[in-house]
C-alpha cells in the first residue's frame, strides 16, 4: 500500500516567509511539493508539478526512490527558502494507471 502523503510534520509556528520584512507581503514557504505518477510502456513515470523535475523506473518504489533523488539534486546547493519552499518538505504523489476492463 502506498501512503499519499508520505511523513507528517506539523507547520512551523509563525509559518515561514520569503523576502520582505514583517508585515510587507511576504510569500510564505511551501511545505509541500506535489507530483503525479503514470504507467508508461512499462515503466513509471513521476513528474512534478510545481518544478520542472522528472524521473522513471520500473516500478512504483523505483520511481519514486529516484524522484526524491531527482528532487535532491534539483535543490543541491540552492536555498530552498529562496525558491519558495521550506528546508525539508513532504511529497504528496498522485499515481494514475489504467483499470481492467470493466
């Protein structure tokens, strides 16, 4: 079984914010980066949506092992805070794939 949402981790309290001071309209910071998966001529496909970031395997637990690496590298030596989201964000992955037929 696979979870949606894979660790719980409460809100930060005050939630963070992005640039600005106090009270300027500040963007607050993601805690959630979200992803969609799809069976694709055997393979699985994970494709964020907020971040130009893809990646495959053969099965489910494979794709999704080398997404959160894809994901990993794609904020190596960046400040996350920066681009809008929080310093260990949780992945919400919504997987699609074909039924029987009916």
């Amino acid at each position: 079984m696979y979870r949606i949402c894979e660790e719980y981790r409460p809100v930060q309290e005050p939630a963070l914010s992005v640039g600005g001071s106090e009270g300027e309209g500040r963007a607050p910071v993601r805690d959630l980066i979200h992803a969609v998966m799809v069976e694709s001529e055997g393979f699985y496909v994970a494709e964020c949506l907020e971040f130009p970031i893809v990646s495959q395997g053969a099965t489910v637990d494979e794709a999704l092992q080398n997404l959160r690496e894809a994901i990993g590298l794609y904020f190596e030596g960046e400040d996350p805070t920066a681009l809008g989201i929080a310093p260990s964000p949780r992945l919400s992955i919504s997987l699609e794939t074909t039924m029987a037929p009916v």
